[in-house]
C-alpha cells in the first residue's frame, strides 16, 4: 500500500515535470512578446535580455504597414462563424447520436469519427474544385464550409463522449413535464454540455485562426486574406525587421489568450468531470 511520503513524493515529481514543460513551451511565447518591445538595434545587440523601455512602435509600424486591421476583421469572421455553425450542427449530431436509439446511430458516429483519420491537406484539391463548381471560390465562404467539415468530427466525438454520462432520468422526467426534444436540448441537455462546448470552442478557433493552406489557395483577394497570409505577405516585406514581425506575431496570440481566458472557467470544468468520470 502506497504511504503518505511516497504519494507525495510522487506528486512533487509530477508537478515538477508538468512546471518543465510549461517553461519549455511557454519560454519561446515570451521571448518574442518581450523582443517586440526593443528597438532593432537593441535586439542585435542583446537578444536574451530585458527591454530597456517599451517599444510600441513596432506595433504601430505592424498594424499599419501590414494592414493588421483588415486581415484581423476577416480572420474574426471566417473563424467566428464557423465556430457558431460547428457547435450548433455539432452538438444537434451528437444530442441524437448519444441520447436516442436507432439503427443507424453507431454507423453514422463511425462515419463522422472517421473525418479524424482523413488528412485535411489531402482534401485541398477536391476543395478547390468543390469551391470552383459553387461559384464560392474567393470568398469568405470558401473557408467557412471547410472549417466547419474539418471540424466536426472532433466536435462530435466529444460532444458524444460528454452527452453519454448523463442519466436518462433527465430526459423522461422533463418529457413527462410535456418538453418535446428541442426543448429538452436547449434547456437542460445543451447547458449541461457547456465544459465540453468550451473545449470545442477553443479547439476549433485555435484551428481557424491559425489555418494557412486553405486560405491561401481559395482566397486571392487581399481584401479578403486572412491573418496567416497577412503575416506571412508582412514577413516577406520585412524580412531583416525582425522586433516588427516578432510585434505582428504577438498581436496574432491576443484572440486566442482572450477566448481561452473567457473560456477557462467552463474548460476546467470539463477536465474535471472528465477525470471523475473516467
């Protein structure tokens, strides 16, 4: 039987190696955030070291050089709305898939779950046809409908894990109430689920707002580029100017610190149950 020294002991090793890794991963974040404060003279000569004063300049010449603005407001778009319709078809797929019997329920979670193995980039000229074919190509549309395929099995997949452990006695106690379905989806199941929504949220703006292949394929319209290709076209313009890119990065990381932060409460949340539950 383990003793109280042992565990803790254990438990210090644990914590010891999860607070490495954390530095390991989040040493790189910083370093940049910090180095897009210095002058470029100050980050030739001392790479490693501290700011002497903050330097916001470099963000000014970032936002308006690169027309950051524009590119921030398309990328918000394509990932926000695909966030939205990802979740809603998602969680709608997965409160049937979970909650009611029928023949065909394990077939189509297999098909969806499915979606996982397929490799995304594999799809980028049948997409580009697709996308032709619809008259949608060069839109904001054409990366919307992606995004949301690309991320629905995920979603599926946890929504169903989630939506699994809840009793039934929920479901025929609100039906004998007089709740039809849809309600008994908004009202109780959807609620329920809001941990497992959180970690899809993030998951799958994470992948929207960082995605680069496809945009830059099926979107030629400057005005119409997401962020990846704006700091990319902004690298390209700047490539010695290295405190401006390492600027136009860090703004890059301030949406996704923001959903994560208003999300964490929810995401730790699902953790949690996560744990008890297996």
């Amino acid at each position: 039987m383990e003793t109280y020294s042992n565990r803790k002991i254990k438990m210090t090793l644990i914590y010891v190696v999860l607070i490495l890794f954390a530095i390991v991963n989040a040493y790189p974040i910083l370093w940049m955030i910090l180095n897009s404060f210095k002058t470029t003279k100050e980050y030739a000569v001392d790479k490693l070291g501290l700011p002497h004063s903050l330097h916001f300049q470099n963000y000014i010449d970032a936002w308006h050089t690169a027309n950051f603005g524009e590119y921030f407001w398309n990328s918000i778009v394509v990932s926000v709305v695909a966030v939205i319709i990802t979740v809603l078809f998602g969680a709608l797929a997965a409160y049937f898939i979970a909650r009611f019997d029928f023949k065909m329920s394990k077939t189509i979670y297999n098909f969806f779950i499915f979606g996982l193995l397929v490799p995304i980039h594999a799809t980028l000229v049948p997409m580009f046809i697709l996308m032709s074919k619809l008259g949608i190509l060069n839109t904001r549309l054409s990366l919307i409908f992606p995004y949301v395929a690309f991320n629905l099995p995920i979603t599926i997949f946890l929504l169903v894990s989630f939506m699994r452990s809840f009793p039934k006695d929920i479901e025929e106690s609100a039906i004998m109430d007089g709740a039809g379905i849809l309600r008994i989806f908004w009202a109780i199941i959807l609620p329920m689920t809001r941990p497992a929504i959180a970690t899809v949220v993030i998951l799958s703006f994470i992948n929207n707002w960082n995605e680069f292949v496809f945009a830059l394929v099926l979107i030629n319209n400057p005005k119409l580029q997401t962020l990846p290709l704006g700091l990319q076209n902004f690298a390209g313009d700047h490539v010695t100017n290295y405190v401006a890119q390492f600027a136009g990065l860090t703004m890059a990381l301030v949406p996704i610190l923001i959903v994560y932060l208003l999300l964490e409460k929810e995401l730790v949340k699902g953790m949690t149950a996560g744990a008890v539950k297996g």
